[in-house]
C-alpha cells in the first residue's frame, strides 16, 4: 500500500495512506507503555491513557467526548506494554477535526485532582471486573511470572494498591520523561492528498514542544523453567504453557509467526485445535500466540478444561509438540500454513483502522513499513529448516513454563 512519512522539526512523524473510501481512520501512537514504568508504579500507563478524555485546557470531559461523537465518528484508546494509541474513525470531512482533538487531548491535559480520583475508582472496578475473568487475568500471571522482577510483568491495569496511590506528579512526570516527540506517530488512512495530511498536520503538532529525554529500555532475563499451580473457586482449569521468544527485530521471527499460525493460531484447522477440541473434545478454547516484542517476545500455548480433563490436555499438546520437532513439515504441509498464513494476513488488511495502527508501529519499530508483496515474500522465502529450527528451541519442553489456575476442590 501507498504511503507516505513527513517529519516535523520536533520529531513527530506524520504518516499519510491514501484510500477511496468514504470513511478515514487516524492514530496518534506513542512509544511508551507499561514497561516504562517507574517501580512501584504499575498501571500509570494506562491510567493517563484514561485521564487524557477528562479535561484539557480548553474543552471539559463532556466536549472531549462529544467533539466526534456528534458527528458519527468513533474514537477510542488503549494501552499496552510499549505503547499508547489514540484512534478514530470519521467521515472524511472532519480530519481536521479529529487532528485538532488528538493534539488536545495528548498534549494539554490538565490532570485536575477530582478527575484523577473518579477515574482511580472506575480502574479499580476494571481490576475486579478482569481477575473475575480467568481466562483474562490468567496471561498477566503467567506473564508476572515469565518477567519476574522486570517491568514487562507487570499488569498493564496496575494493581489496587499502585493504582490507589498514583499522584498528579507522577502523571505529570510520567508524561515528560516517556511522550517523547521523535517516538509518536500520527497516521492517516483516507481520501486525502498528502499536502492536505502535512498541512493539517503541522497545523495541529508542529507548535508542539519538542521532547526527546533519553530513555533506555532494559531488555529482561531469562529465569530457571517454572510450573505454577494457583487454586482458585473456579469451575474449569486454565493453563498456559509458554517462554520468551522472538523480538520484533529478530530474524527467527517470520518462521516462529508462520509457526504458531499452523499449530494454534487463527481458525480452526490448526493442529491444536483439531487434535484436542475436535478430535478428544476435551477443550472449548485451546489457541497458541506469539506476541514479538522490541528485545524480547511471547510465545504462549493456552487451553481451559474441566479439571478432570487437564492432564489428559496437557499430555496431547506435549505428543503435538514432541510429533512436530521429530517430524519437521514437508514442503507440501508448508506451502499450505503459508497459503493460509498469507490469506489470512490479506483478509485482515480490510480492517482498515487496524491496518492504520499496524502501520504507525512499524514505522516507530523498524522506521520502515512494509508491502504486502515484501511481507508475502519474507513468509514464502521460509524453508522447512527454518521452521524445524525455530520448533526445536521455542518448542522445547524442558524451557516451557506452566502456569496454571485449578478450581478449588470441594
């Protein structure tokens, strides 16, 4: 896909993908997330993600709100363990509206201390709501567990008693030494030329101060293999078995993608799927992912059961693991996790506001995006060696954790 990158004199990037369509999709992505949290501060993130949409200097939480919605248009955050993302869908007309919001939101937010104290009760409710959700709050265990020590264990949500003692400083601090201007991406995907992209664009963040305090993410260890039973008053079983894996920059990554597709990933003709849901029965969800971070990754296998059924799960998953590093895939069983990897991969390009996302954090990991050919190109370009190699480490039971939530017996 066409696009085009314009660098504003304080570092923020403006990133412009024309489209036919109607309808425009647009994102303001900073490089910041969980994992740059200061000790004893899990969640601040995430709760400044929330605070932006209560007040800024010109407009309260009412006019935030309403500034889009009135026109139709959809606009929404989030927050993960290395970024922040604000985004919105629009009728085409209203791009300078949407730009004029994402600048207010993001860079003048007044933080009012009445504010932050309703929002801290709306987040601690979100905590109970997500541990009340096993299948949920089970990978931030797992994860606390794999990162034990470093930042990227934390819960992105935070913890009661972080989230209960954040103060206007900390957010205030947070925000200086973390939205740094040559790490945020504002990215538009619609009907537009790229001088009405720049334009509105400079318009609304070239005033923007420039911010580029050094920062230095400290890559994680790896701990001795774990296994972890916590009981709990649960009806069913839960368990992920998983390892740090791959980083974005990472060569071994597009094999271990194509990996992970074929054993439990989308759909369900994966070999997980078909060897222990519909072949046994025995587990409504099981799925594997991999999720590539910018030092380390997250390669995880995840199932619910009853409990009487778990051990016979985890001994399938164990023979599917052993059966695919002794019995590396031939040519014609790759070609076929490619077609399948590749279609999925062309389907998921219609969903046009995440593919806008997709864009602006390659473009903030790899200061580049990549094509659909190239990216078909680095899938079809992996050989059977390659994914025989990436099996045999990732997949080696010995490294593998177990995490596991186990109903309480009555």
């Amino acid at each position: 896909m066409e696009y085009n990158v314009h660098t504003l004199p304080n570092g923020i990037r403006l990133l412009h993908v024309p489209s036919p369509s109607a309808i425009s999709h647009a994102c303001i992505i900073v490089n910041t997330g969980s994992r740059d949290e200061p000790e004893n501060k899990a969640g601040l993130a995430h709760f400044i993600e929330h605070l932006i949409f209560k007040r800024t200097e010109k407009r309260s939480t009412n006019q935030i709100l309403n500034r889009l919605e009135s026109v139709g248009a959809d606009l929404n955050a989030y927050t993960t363990k290395e970024y922040t993302c604000v985004h919105a869908s629009f009728l085409n007309p209203y791009l300078d509206r949407t730009l004029d919001l994402f600048n207010d939101i993001l860079f003048h937010s007044t933080f009012p201390e009445e504010e932050m104290d309703k929002e801290k009760s709306v987040i601690l409710d979100e905590i109970s709501s997500y541990l009340d959700q096993p299948e949920e709050a089970i990978n931030d265990d797992f994860e606390d567990m794999l990162f034990a020590g470093h930042a990227l264990g934390n819960n992105i949500l935070g913890t009661t008693e972080s989230v209960q003692h954040f103060t206007r400083e900390d957010v205030i601090n947070f925000r200086k030494a973390n939205y740094r201007t040559n790490e945020i991406v504002v990215a538009v995907l619609g009907n537009y030329t790229l001088n009405s992209v720049v334009n509105k664009g400079s318009k609304h963040f070239a005033d923007v101060e420039e911010n580029n305090p050094n920062k230095e993410r400290i890559k994680p260890g790896t701990l001795p293999q774990n296994n972890t039973t916590i009981y709990k008053p649960i009806m069913q079983a839960h368990c992920i078995l998983g390892r740090q894996a791959y980083s974005t920059h990472q060569s071994q990554k597009v094999p271990l993608m194509l990996l992970n597709n074929y054993f439990g990933g989308n759909g369900m003709s994966s070999v997980l799927n078909l060897q222990i849901r519909e072949k046994y029965g025995i587990a409504y969800t099981i799925e594997s992912n991999f999720s590539p971070l910018s030092d380390t990754g997250i390669f995880s296998i995840y199932f619910g059961t009853d409990k009487e059924k778990q051990a016979k799960a985890l001994s399938l998953i164990f023979k599917e693991i052993k059966k695919l590093r002794e019995h590396p895939l031939n040519e014609l069983q790759l070609q076929k996790a490619k077609n399948k990897f590749i279609g999925q991969i062309a389907l998921g390009e219609e969903n046009r506001i995440g593919l806008i996302i997709s864009m602006a954090k390659s473009l903030i990991d790899h200061n580049k995006i990549d094509s659909l050919e190239t990216v078909f190109e680095k899938i079809n370009a992996v050989t059977t060696k390659q994914m025989a190699d990436v099996a045999n480490e990732i997949l080696d039971i010995e490294q593998l954790n177990i995490f596991t939530f186990c109903p309480i017996e009555e």
